[in-house]
C-alpha cells in the first residue's frame, strides 16, 4: 500500500520571538516495513539531517531573527508492506528496559501487568494485556496533557494515543521486556482519531513488535514510523525551545490517504 502524507504544524505567538530551536523528527527511516519514495520538508529554511542516539533522522531548525510564527510542513509517500509482522534490529533493545518520568510503573501498573501476565512474556499475552489497557483507559481527548504520566493517566482511567503507549511501556518494562514508544502515522477511516499518532513496540525474540493500544491491532497494517524513543519525548514530531513570545497557539494538519484513493479522484 502507498500512502500519501502531508503535515503542517504552525505555531503562533502572543509577542515577539527573540529565538527559538525546533527538534524535528518528521523524516521516516527506511526499513522492512516501509520504503520512502518521496519526502520532504518545508522549512522556514535549509537544514542538515542527522541522526540522534536511538537512530531517528532528526533536523535542528534554529530561527536567531526575532519572529511571531513559525511554519513547519512535511510531506511524502511511503510504501508499506502491510503483511510483515515484526522488524529486526541489530542494535541491543537493552537501553529499552530503562523507565522514565513519563513511563514509570507505581504499584497500580505493577500489579496490572502481573494480573495479566504473570510469569508469561509471550507476544499473545501482551497483545491480551494491550486490550485490557484499552478497556481500563477508554481513548478520551482533552483528560491529559503532554506533561500527564501513565500512573497518572492510568489511575485517571482515559487518554489518548500517548498515555495508551506510556502504560503500555510501563508495563512492559516491568515484566523485563524491552519497549519503545513510536511516533508516527496512522491511515485510518476515523475522522475522530488524528493521523498523528502513537504506538509501542517490544522487543520478543530479537523482533520489535508493535502494539496499537488505541486502536487495538498488534500489526503495523496502515502505520508509518517516523521516530522511536523511550516515551514521547524522545520521539515526539516537533519539539522546541524558545526565547520571548508569551502564550503560543499551535495548529496542526495531518492527513495520510492511500495514493490509489487521490489518484481515482483524479480522473
């Protein structure tokens, strides 16, 4: 399957910006699951690609002149192959068994995940545990913030794609299973779920695979990876730092639809 994707995110300031630095990870990688036919970026102006320490391609978009928006656009087509189930990795998912602020498990998940696990680590025991997780935290927009953990999130009982991957993780990471939280694309029918999206993956028997608690799928069937990380930050599209500006209003568009779909309209 092709899908087509064009993102936009535009940030708007009360005041005056004196200086500001965006981390962008908006490029996907290449591998098994997805190969890139086109892709690019619209940005204020060039930046270099790198890649940062858990392998994603990351630009650095640095603004010095004074400003009261930014504009950043991503856009492209990624073939996907939507019958591969896992990825192998040749780097150690050892780092991948760290916790952090956001994914940190307190007794409430602890317990949550040995109820339904037990001794066992097998990959259809956790695709059992990613449905439980669904039904105790039902996809509820506006109940967290980016800032909100998974105990937090958990205890609320609601979230959204990202507080979905940060129990998940720390459940996981719990049982001894490394777990990674992924950024990404999400082609679906469902207009009440954003295109953006997040997801997890685990590392069983030297394969990474994914585990949607949102949406309930254990295959990456309509999904397209464009960072990974040991919870949203890490991995999260855009994230900044600037100087001055006072409140800030953000907008973003994301649309992902088969290349077939767009070129049937065509004609």
């Amino acid at each position: 399957m092709r899908l087509s994707i064009r993102h936009d995110t535009t940030y708007n300031y009360a005041d005056e910006v004196r200086g500001s630095i965006q981390y962008l990870r908006l490029t996907p990688l290449e591998n098994a699951h997805q190969h890139v036919l086109d892709w690019q970026l619209d940005l204020p102006h060039p930046v270099r690609a790198q890649i940062d320490p858990y392998g994603n391609i990351l630009h650095v978009l640095t603004l010095d002149q004074p400003h009261d928006s930014i504009v950043i656009g991503a856009r492209g087509v990624v073939e996907i192959d939507e019958h591969r189930d896992g990825e192998r990795d040749s780097a150690s998912p050892l780092p991948f068994l760290r916790g952090t602020r956001l994914t940190q498990a307190d007794p409430a998940l602890l317990g949550f995940a040995l109820s339904h696990c037990g001794a066992h680590r097998e990959r259809k025991v956790l695709v059992e545990l990613m449905h439980a997780l669904a039904a105790a935290m039902p996809y509820t927009p506006g109940a967290t913030t980016v800032e909100t953990t998974a105990a937090e999130a958990f205890a609320l009982g609601a979230g959204v794609c990202q507080d979905h991957t940060h129990a998940f993780l720390a459940c996981v990471r719990s049982l001894g299973v490394p777990a990674r939280y992924v950024s990404g694309y999400l082609c679906s029918e469902d207009s009440a779920h954003l295109a953006s999206h997040a997801w997890a993956e685990a590392w069983l028997d030297g394969v990474w695979y994914s585990f949607d608690v949102t949406n309930g799928m254990s295959r990456p069937q309509r999904h397209i990876k464009l960072a990974v990380g040991l919870d949203y930050l890490d991995a999260c599209p855009v994230r900044g730092m600037r100087r001055g500006g006072g409140s800030e209003q953000m907008h973003a568009r994301v649309h992902v639809s088969p290349q077939a779909l767009q070129t049937q309209h065509g004609q």
